[in-house]
C-alpha cells in the first residue's frame, strides 16, 4: 500500500510492503544525489538489518555510510544528538540531501532532529522496524530527545520526505515490542473507526503470531489513520491531533511511576492507559460498561498488560494523578483529558477533576 501523507508544502509517501526493505535501493533512488547516502541505526537493527539495505542500495550504485549507535531509549540523549549532527556534516551532507534513519522510534527520533538542524534542516528518510514506529512515530514529523527534565521535552517538527515500512522487519523484532507497537494499532480503532478495532477483535492474535498479510493491512489502516489525523492538525494546534494520545495521560503515569524502565514499556502503558480511559468514561456515565469491557478484553486477549492491580504497583492513585501534572498535556490548571463515549467515539474533555481520576485508580489498584 501507497498511504499519501498531505502535510502542506512537505507531502510525502509512506511506503508498506513485505520486502520494501530489499528493494530501498531502487524507492531511494530518487532521493539520493551523489550516490552516497549516510544512514543511522542502532547495533539491534544493524545485525539483523543491515546487509540487506546496504546491498539493496549498492544495487543502485548507492554507497552507504553507517552511524551505529547504541540500541535504548538512552540513545535520545543530548550527547548521542551531537554524535549524530557531526557524523552527518563530516559526511558533508547538504540542505537538499536526505539521510537515512532505519530503526525504531528511537532512532527516527533522534535522526529526524538530527536531520532538522544539519544545515538548518536536510531531508530524511524513514525505513522505521518495530511496529510502533511503522504505525506511529515515523509519519508525522514529530522528532525528539530526552533531558533529565523528562521525555521528548527538545525537539522538532520535522517531516519525512519518505516512509518505508516493511512488516517483514518485524520478524526479528522481539514478540514484546511487537505486541507493544500493537497497542498504538488498536488505539487507532478506538479513536474514531469502530470498523477497525472490530478487525482487530478478529485478527489481533494473529497479527502477533505473524502473519504477514494482518501485519500489513494494520500498518496500512493505521498510517491512514494517522496521515489523516496529521493532515487536519500538523503541529497540535487545534486539538485534532491530541486524539492520538489516547491512553497515554494514564501510560504517562504509569510509565514514570515504573521509572521508564523495562518494567513497562511505552507501548504496555498505552495499553493499560487505554483499559483505564474506558473505563473511567464508563463511570463517568460516558460509555457503557459493556464497550468498556470489550476493550479490557481484547486488551487482555493479545496479552497486553489489561489490570492495574496486576501490575502491582506500590503506590497510591493520587500519586498516580500527581504524574499527569507533570504531563507536558497539562494546560492553565485543567486536565485535558481523551474520553469515551464509545468505541471509535474519542473525545477530548477539557476540565476533568483530578480528585475523582485518583479515586477511579484506587478502585482501580483494588480492583
Ligand atoms: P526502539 O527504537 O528502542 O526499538 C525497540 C527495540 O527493538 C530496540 O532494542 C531496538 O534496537 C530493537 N529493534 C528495532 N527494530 C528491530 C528489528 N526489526 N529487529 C530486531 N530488533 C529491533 O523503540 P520503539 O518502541 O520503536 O520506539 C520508542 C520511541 O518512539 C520512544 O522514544 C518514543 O518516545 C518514540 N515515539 C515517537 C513518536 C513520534 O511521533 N515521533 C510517537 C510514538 C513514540
Ligand atoms: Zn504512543
């Protein structure tokens, strides 16, 4: 599948096929001058990844220079950020070259933002190889790296000048990131397209256990789903595009009260955020119990993490409430926050109270 990105002044592709990996060469060609070509990826990605793009690109009399960097959300670091710039301008890439950045949401992170300030800005190109960067981070021109302050707290809008996404990738990727990624999948369901969580209900598990025909059809819903909403509300102006975080004021949470560690990974906090958004618009009389439940289920099915008791945090859920303050999301003493009034019926209410979201999640931590 072909998915258009319509960004005004910058559209670009994004490019979804088992195999695309093999054929960069030739879907880089257009982009690349001088038949030389700098790439950034992580060690994970390069042992499993490399040859073939390498070879794929010298197929087209491409020659690739390798930045290989640790593998690890530390890698979205000021000092990798610099190694990355430098590596790029000693490669003496110009404004109208692109880069490339193969990998996950880390490295299309931090190369999209290294790429944005080489030269006040060169174009990049995205080759994303987890789930959650084919369905997520590589379209729609977010780049970032963490501070001690916090998480993505420096960065730049940065858009791609191409996407290529080969579901293929994900057959080296560890079951968890992939089952992870998937959560950003079913959010897109959840958001406004009841059709689609309804496939996933249906072909989830499958997806998982790898099949290649699911795997490719859920990463060409999902990016529509995201150009269309990236399309309306490029840099979260006017509210459209804060419907993808859906779920993560909760996973914010409990991603800081786990530490950003292994414990939970971004994409198990979604999960969870998402079964607690469900819920709390169920008891907020917002959404019926029974959708809110279909979600806890389907959730629960794909063995992503679906109870907060089960996670067995030792805290409190004004604790937990007290991590969504910190959210960058928290607006003038409000908190916006992304509700239900059913499945594929997301919406953003302005001024919920935080006492009676740290009393849902002692329920919840009981429960
Ligand atoms: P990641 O890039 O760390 O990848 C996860 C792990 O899988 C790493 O160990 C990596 O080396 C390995 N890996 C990647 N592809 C592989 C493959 N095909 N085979 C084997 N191993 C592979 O993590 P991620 O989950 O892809 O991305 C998370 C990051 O994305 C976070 O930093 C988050 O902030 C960011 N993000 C950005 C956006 C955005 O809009 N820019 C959106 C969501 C998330
Ligand atoms: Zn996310």
């Amino acid at each position: 599948a072909v998915i258009p990105v319509a960004i005004a002044g910058a559209p670009y592709e994004v490019r979804i096929k088992a195999g695309i990996l093999a054929q960069a060469g030739r879907h880089c060609r257009p982009f690349v001058r001088k038949n030389r070509v700098a790439v950034v990826t992580d060690e994970h990605v390069a042992a499993k990844w490399r040859a073939t793009v390498e070879a794929s690109l010298a197929g087209e009399g491409i020659a690739s220079q390798w930045l290989v960097l640790p593998a690890g959300e530390a890698t979205k670091s000021w000092a990798h950020l610099a190694q990355t710039v430098d590596f790029l301008l000693g490669q003496e890439v110009e404004r109208k070259d692109n880069v490339i950045a193969l990998g996950g949401g880390v490295i299309g992170d931090l190369t999209g933002f290294a790429a944005s300030m080489v030269k006040r800005g060169c174009g990049f190109i995205q080759m994303p190889t987890t789930l959650l960067a084919q369905v997520d981070s590589s379209v729609g021109g977010k780049t970032a790296i963490n501070t001690p302050m916090g998480k993505n707290l420096v960065g730049a809008f940065h858009q791609p000048s191409l996407v290529l996404a080969d579901p293929l990738a994900l057959d080296t990727l560890p079951l968890r990131d992939t089952r992870a990624g998937y959560a950003e999948v079913v959010k897109y369901g959840l958001i406004d397209d009841a059709e689609f969580f309804e496939w996933c209900e249906a072909n989830g598990e499958k997806l998982l256990a790898g099949d290649a025909q699911a795997r490719e059809y859920a990463i060409a819903r999902s990016v529509a789903a995201k150009a269309r909403i990236v399309a309306q509300d490029e840099k979260e102006t006017t509210g459209v595009r804060a419907l993808l975080n859906l779920g993560h004021t909760f996973g914010h949470a409990l991603e800081a009260e786990t530490g950003f560690s292994d414990r939970l990974l971004h994409g198990e906090g979604v999960a969870l955020g998402m079964v607690l958004a469900a819920r709390f618009s169920a008891r907020q009389g917002l959404m019926h119990g029974q959708d809110a439940e279909r979600v806890v289920r389907h959730i629960g099915a794909v063995g992503l993490p679906a109870s907060l008791r089960a996670l067995g945090l030792d805290c409190d859920g004004r604790r937990l409430a007290d991590h969504m303050l910190h959210d960058k999301k928290m607006d003038a003493g409000t908190l916006p926050f992304l509700l239900m009034r059913g499945i594929g019926q997301t919406f953003l209410a302005k001024d919920v109270d935080l006492g009676e979201v740290a009393a849902f999640l002692d329920e919840e931590l009981a429960a």
